[in-house]
C-alpha cells in the first residue's frame, strides 16, 4: 500500500567497454536474423562517448536497465525477465540520473532489486540488448507511506512519465495513456475530460522496449505546460 521513490543520483562504469548482441528467435525480428551477433564498444567515460566503430560516435547515457520490488505474493514465483507491477525489467532508457522512479510495493519491506546496467539504449532495444555494462550506481530510497499507485511513474528534470506494461503493445500505450489521465486528475486537480485533451495535444508516447514478452510503453509530458 506504500510506494518506493528512487531517485538515481549518478552512476560510474567499472569498465570501459561494453557488448551489445543479437541472438536466433530474439529480438523484434527473430526470424530475420537466424543467427548470433555479439559486438564490443569501446567506452571513453571521460568524453561521454562510445566508440561503435566505422566512424560513428555515440553519446552514453547510463541507467539500470531492470529496477523492481517483490512481486505480489499472490502471483508467485516468476521470471525475471518480462517488467509487471513489481516493476523490474524496464528497460526505460529515459531513467538517467537525475530521474525519479516511482514503485507500488508489494510485501513488507519492498525488498528492492537493481541491476542491468546499461551503457546507453535505444528506444525499443529492439535486439534484445543495449550497450550492456558494469555500472556502479548511486540512488537514494524515500518510503512514502500510504501512497498507493498500480503502476510505475517516473519524473525527469523536464517531464513526467507513465508507463504501460503489457504483452499487446496497443493495450501497453491504453495503460501508459489511462496513467497519465489518472496522474493529471489526482496529482493535477484536472478534471478527467481536459486531462484527456491535454494528453493528447502535449504529451509523447515512446516505445519502451518491443523483447521482453511484456512491451513497455511510456508517456512524457513536458512539466511546462503545467503551472
């Protein structure tokens, strides 16, 4: 009935590379790459960059690809892999630091896991894989009692974001969509008609990532637009 506040304050590489890959039946297009790809990016963590090679240079942008809490005791053991509300396996690239991350919790305790770490990723990993690395990371943990939400938020410097956790990709952007309406009535004092309104002329709809069974969909708008 509590939700956990994460927020990630920095993170630091153990490492200065990191490998990306592709493997037979994974990804977005598993049948179109019937074999296994590995590949490793040099990392200069000084400039902020990533070496990919053939002269293209990309910006890192550090995050933990999984974050979550125990699971509701009612749905017992499961996997790893694919997020649910107990969070886990987002893959949300836009959770850099200086990102808030807001959890339902589940079970005294909360019981909060993090790990993945993730050099830099695109919208949708569609491989399966991002810039995957060693990260040491900093975040700090605020209980806030009684506040009761179904499904992970999160708040940029610039944004705030809901999110969409479903194996139908469509009915992942009506939860991301249903969130954000929720969000605006109850934490904005609008009403549900002019929430819709706002939603739909100001806020963004991202794919989160499209490979881990569940897909991931998240929703930002600007906090400008908002007094």
């Amino acid at each position: 009935g509590d939700s956990l506040e994460v927020r990630f304050v920095n993170f630091e590489f153990l490492h200065p590379y990191g490998v990306t890959a592709f493997a037979p039946g994974g990804g977005t297009l598993p049948d179109e790459f019937p074999y296994a790809g590995l590949k490793l990016i040099r990392i200069n963590e000084r400039a902020g960059t990533a070496d990919f090679g053939s002269g293209i240079t990309l910006r890192l942008a550090p995050f933990f690809g999984s974050i979550g809490v125990a699971p509701p005791p009612l749905m017992g053991r499961i996997s790893s892999r694919p997020p649910g509300p107990h969070v886990g396996n987002l893959d949300n690239r836009d959770l850099v630091a200086g990102t808030i991350l807001y959890m339902p919790v589940h079970v005294p305790g909360a019981l909060l896991s993090v790990g993945d770490g993730h050099g830099m990723q695109g919208q949708g990993e569609v491989t399966g894989t991002a810039l995957e690395t060693s990260l040491r990371g900093t975040i700090q943990v605020v209980v806030r009692k009684g506040k009761k939400i179904l499904w992970p938020r999160a708040e940029t410097p610039t944004h705030y974001i809901s999110m969409g956790l479903n194996e139908d990709l469509d009915e992942a952007a009506r939860m991301a969509v249903r969130d954000m309406i929720d969000f605006l009535v109850t934490e904005k004092g609008m009403t549900r008609d002019d929430a819709d309104i706002l939603w739909s002329v100001a806020t963004d709809l991202h794919v989160t990532q499209t490979v881990d069974a569940t897909k991931g969909v998240h929703a930002m708008i600007p906090k400008s637009v908002i007094k």
